[in-house]
C-alpha cells in the first residue's frame, strides 16, 4: 500500500464536513501566449507519504499535556510547527543528545540545541550533524531568530529549513518550517558539474533561448522538495537577454534527469522638480524629491538617503528621454539619469515617477517596519525605459536591479507606478528574507506578498479611495494593482488594473485570463506547470486574505494588517512555506493580539484555509489514514480524492 500525497491543506470537501488534508519572480500584465516557455517543470515523482512513528506519537502526546501546540505536516510525518513555553528546557518529551541550552550561549547554538531537545517529536536523527545554524535575526520586539538549513552528510537539503524563535529572555518558544525525515541517498554523483552545466544548457536550448551561459557554479545538495530525496547539483544559467533571465536548476547527479527549473527573474543631495506620469496625478503633476546627488552644475537621480538610484536602461553612453532625444551626454557608465538644469522636463515623467515613487516605497518600510531597503543598506538601481513596448517591470536578483518597461500604450503605460514600484521592492525584500522558492504554492506567496505592500505603500502614502471601489481616481489607494499604469477608457468592458485584491475573480483585469481564485482549490485555482506553476494566478487566494483581514467585516485595518504581514513573512515563512502552513506563519505573526489572531483564522478559513490540532495522536495513525480532531469534530484525512477502506486515500 503505497500513499502518495496529491493536496495539502484542508478543504471542505461536502455538507457532511469530510475534509482533505493538503499539505525572474514575473509582473505578467498581458496574456501569455506561450506559457510553456516560462513554465517550471515539475518534480519527476511524488513525494512520499512519511507516517510518525510510534515513538513520536507518544512523545507528541506527552508534549501535548505539557501545554505544548503541535500542528503536523502529514506528508512528511512531522511537525511543521511545535509551539510553547521554553522549548529548550528539558522535558518528558525531551529526546535526542541531552544539549543544553543556555543564557551565555549564541543563539545559534541554542537552535541547535532545541532541536536536540525535540528530535524525538520532529524525528531528527542526530540535530548536531543534520542542521546548519545561520546568523541570528533581531526583530522590534526584542525576539531573536534563527534559521537553520537542513544537512544531509555535509550537504543542503534543498526541501528542507527550520526556525527557531527565542523571545526577549531568551527562550524558545516556537519551532516552524520543514525537516526531510529518513534520508538515504548515496553522495557520490555519477556525472560531474561540467556534464550538469552542459544538461542546463541544452534543456534551456531546447526552450528556444541562446547564449547560455553559467551565473552560479553547480553545488551538490540532496534534493527533496516535493519528491523523494535525490542527489543533485544546483546551478542558475542565463541567456539572452540576460536581464530577463535567471534560470535555476537542479539536476539528477546520478541519472542526469532535470528535476526541476524555473526562472527566477521577478517580473516586477539637492532637490530636484519634475512632472510625473498622468496615471498618478491628484492635483499637480509636478513633485520634488530630496537629497539627490549635484555634482559640478549637473543633478543626478540618486539618492543616498532612501538608497536609490534611477539609471537609463535605453542608452549605454548617452541618456536618452522617452522620445528617443538625446538630452546629455552622461560620462558617468551606469546611466544614472541626470540634467544640468532644474526642473526637469515632462519627457522626464517615467524618471521622476520612479524616483518619487522609490522614496514612498523605502520611507514607508523604514518607517512602519524599521527595515533600511531591501537588505540591509543596500543601493537600489533602478531602470526605466527598459525594452520596446514592454509592458512588464521585474527584480532581477543576480543583478541586484528593478526593471520598468514603458508599456505598449495598449495593454499598460510605463510600469513605474507606486504599487507596481512596491511590487518589485517586496520581492528583493523576500529574497533576502523568506526567500520563498519562486514556484508553485510558494511562489504564488511571493507574488501575493509583493501585492500586498505593493498596496500598503499606496495606502500609506496616497489618498484612500477604497470606498469607490470599483471605480479608480489617479494617484489614490484602492484594492487594485497596477491599475495606475492601465490606459484609461471609457469602453464598458475595458480593464481597469493588472489584479484586483478585493475581488480576484473581477474579470476586468489583465493578468493571466484574467482571473484569480479566492478561494484555496477553488473556482479558477491553477493547477498546471505554466506562468512556474501558477504563481500569478494562485497567489489571489492570500491576496483575497489580506484585504478581508484589513477591510472585511472582521477587518483590524491596513496598519495592523501589514504589521502581521510583515513579520509572517520575514520571521515564520521558510522558502518552502506554501498554503499548508501559511495560516500556522500569519498566526504565529500576530500574536501579541488577541483580537489579531482572531481576525486572522476568520479571514483564513473565508478563502477556504483552515486550521488544525494534533487533539488525538493516538486513534489512528498509520501509512494509511489518519484520524483527526478539528473543532471539536472527528475527521477524517487523506492525501487524495479518492477512498481506501472508505477513507480519503491513494492505493
């Protein structure tokens, strides 16, 4: 009896309540006509169903009447988060090598050590040998976080993070993430990097690109994530362009079979005076931004306050203005846009537009999430008039840069609006963050954390017109995207934005066919290998989330709302989170507040999110189903649609 897990997390499946346990980052503005060739390939098999073993039961059931909270990730038999008063203390349930936490000690260390404490719950093997500590992240309350790869004989496993969570005295009081339990691969690869990079290679020729070249060197790792776990050599190729182009890769090192790619290029101190773009007007179209740079007479769009730097993506030697009218001649090799004379001229507008709007975007993250741009410090480089009639904006992470094209005058106008400015910032900042994989489920949350600060930069900085919803003034805050960069009509099926974050399914947007489900598994989900596994279509369900937690009738506002969302995403999130157990990071993220956590698992459960304890271990759990307490009520759970002995199950 072999169970193979198909869904993950719980959906309603009838009246009766049976539920089913389911367990270049790209703007795309218009339709795809050939989505294969963004498309990931999926992995080759299945991954296993793992079921807990009789020692984890009881050491589960032991934690459980220590007040511990449990919550499981079935297909893989172990917790995906374990929650409760100091962690690190030695317990009925405590397991593993006997390590101590302690007060003096790094927090690094201390991880490790709390993974000892609960490796007979989590299943670790030897938590010293399994896990590679990274540094210690601090946050505003005083809590301090430790992620830790998972390692298997000296080798990431790619499938496989956790976090250990310390509060202010130092204490562990969660664990979340992901563990790859009983890894047996052989480590010695049977084809070398260079036959890996020749593999990449061919497989990109096969998708009709050129010019393919190596970014990263092959590394080997144990690759687990979303099948059995096999040896392989992660790499990332380009091609031309190399701007659009980030391809990462992980191949079989012992067959030689590609087990999954993607392209990982996210599609989206003097004062200077200039005109911005029409889309973005409220009363004047005339804005000023501060403390750029002036060197000998000449103004430069770069700013070292909010660490930004606006560059010509048209010119190589001369800055060239929308018209195609060379204004300057710029000795400076990076482009940076500049002019010799104050203010700038309306052909500047995109220039401005993107200068004003990068300085709402790092205000409002430094301001509401004490965060200095996107990694620590680092330069913004920002490039406009990118491409010919591109309607599309990206963060390329290779490059460290954001990309802004002009549009088509059709489809969109210049990208360098305010949410779309916010889009593409979040996604640098999930990079250095979550860095959530930037495919399937989890890359549907990438894309859906990009909007929604996307939409809290605008509600933050611009006037709130929600509630003329759906109709859309320039330069005010609305539950739309992109909607400030779409050609206004007065045709009455015209579209009014990319997305629609109140309503996913609004059919007058122009993202991929237009629609996105609000619901998990729901009308429109996307279920197939295009657009890497649906990341702009999926990713409506969280975005449907936040505008209920923000607005809905049990709605805490945007403020609060971003709050939790902030620190779901760069404290509880693991690059391999997806909606299994996002809910479980959302809720961890709020809380201090009780009524937070309340409207939290309200606004989960409307798009169909819902959550779940370990109340009974022991009624049944084996390779073959498994028994459950949800709210009082006995369920049943599977990993599949179909029945095995009138059970939810795969034979």
């Amino acid at each position: 009896m072999a169970i193979w897990p198909i869904a993950r997390r719980l959906v309603l499946l009838s009246a009766l309540g049976a539920f089913l346990l389911t367990g270049t980052v790209g703007w795309t503005v218009q339709p795809q006509a050939n989505m294969a060739s963004a498309a990931v390939l999926a992995p080759t098999s299945p991954q296993p169903l793992h079921a807990a073993t009789d020692t984890q039961r009881k050491l589960a059931a032991a934690a459980v009447t220590e007040g511990i909270q449990i919550e499981w990730n079935t297909g893989l038999g172990t917790p995906f988060s374990i929650r409760g008063k100091d962690l690190g203390a030695r317990q009925t349930f405590s397991a593993g090598r006997g390590l101590q936490t302690a007060r003096s000690a790094r927090p690094e260390a201390n991880a490790i050590a709390v993974l000892d404490n609960l490796s007979g719950i989590m299943g670790i093997r030897e938590a010293q040998h399994e896990f590679a500590a990274k540094q210690a992240q601090g946050d505003t309350l005083g809590f301090r976080h430790v992620r830790a790869d998972q390692t298997y004989q000296g080798l990431k496993v790619f499938g496989g993070e956790v976090i250990v969570h310390f509060n202010q005295e130092g204490a562990a009081y969660q664990v979340n993430g992901r563990y790859v339990p009983d890894i047996a691969v052989d480590v010695n690869p049977q084809i070398t990097s260079d036959d890996a990079m020749r593999l990449a290679t061919a497989d990109l020729a096969g998708l009709g690109k050129s010019s393919v070249a190596p970014l990263r060197q092959p590394e080997l790792v144990v690759f687990a994530y979303k099948t059995e776990p096999r040896l392989a050599y992660a790499l990332t190729m380009t091609c031309e362009p190399i701007t659009e182009n980030a391809w990462r890769y992980w191949i079989d090192a012992q067959d030689d079979r590609v087990l999954l790619r993607y392209n990982d290029v996210k599609f989206a101190t003097t004062n200077i005076t200039g005109a911005i773009l029409a889309g973005e007007e409220v009363t004047t179209n005339m804005v000023t931004v501060t403390n750029c740079i002036a060197l000998t007479g000449t103004n430069y769009l770069k700013n070292t306050n909010w660490l930004w730097q606006i560059h010509n993506a048209s010119a190589n030697t001369s800055y060239v203005d929308h018209a195609a009218t060379t204004i300057d001649t710029n000795s400076i090799a990076t482009n940076i846009a500049f002019r010799t004379s104050d203010p700038w001229t309306p052909e500047d507008r995109t220039e401005m537009s993107a200068a004003v709007n990068l300085d709402h975007v790092q205000q409002y993250f430094s301001s509401v999430h004490h965060r200095i741009s996107y990694s620590n410090g680092a330069m913004a480089n920002v490039y406009v008039h990118y491409g010919s009639n591109y309607a599309n904006a990206f963060w390329y992470p290779p490059g460290q840069a954001f990309f802004f094209g002009d549009g088509d005058g059709t489809t969109a106008n210049s990208l360098a609006v305010l949410d779309v400015c916010g889009h593409e910032f979040t996604h640098a900042v999930t990079e250095y963050s979550a860095n959530l994989i930037y495919a399937y489920e989890s890359g549907a949350l990438n894309e859906s954390f990009s909007d929604i600060f996307g939409a809290c930069v605008e509600f933050a900085s611009q006037l709130d017109n929600s509630a003329n919803y759906p109709d859309k003034a320039a330069g005010t805050a609305d539950w739309l995207i992109g909607e400030d960069c779409i050609p206004y009509s007065d045709a009455l099926l015209a579209p009014i934005a990319i997305r629609d974050m109140r309503n996913p399914g609004n059919s007058s947007t122009v993202g991929l066919d237009g629609k996105q489900p609000s619901l998990y598994n729901g009308a429109y989900w996307y279920t197939g290998a295009g657009d890497n596994g649906g990341v702009h279509i999926n990713s409506g369900v969280q975005n449907y989330f936040f505008y209920l937690l923000s607005d809905g009738s049990a709605g805490i506002g945007v403020t609060n709302a971003a709050q939790i969302a902030y620190r779901a995403l760069t404290v509880y999130c693991t690059p391999y989170t997806d909606y299994t157990d996002i809910r479980a990071a959302w809720m961890s993220a709020a809380e201090l507040n009780s009524a937070w956590t309340s409207a939290v698992a309200w606004a989960w459960d409307q798009v169909g999110c819902y959550g779940y304890t370990a109340a009974d271990l022991g009624t049944a759990l084996n390779a073959t189903y498994l028994t459950w307490y949800i709210g009082g009520h006995q369920s049943w759970f599977a990993e599949s649609n179909t029945t095995y002995d009138g059970v939810l199950a795969a034979q």
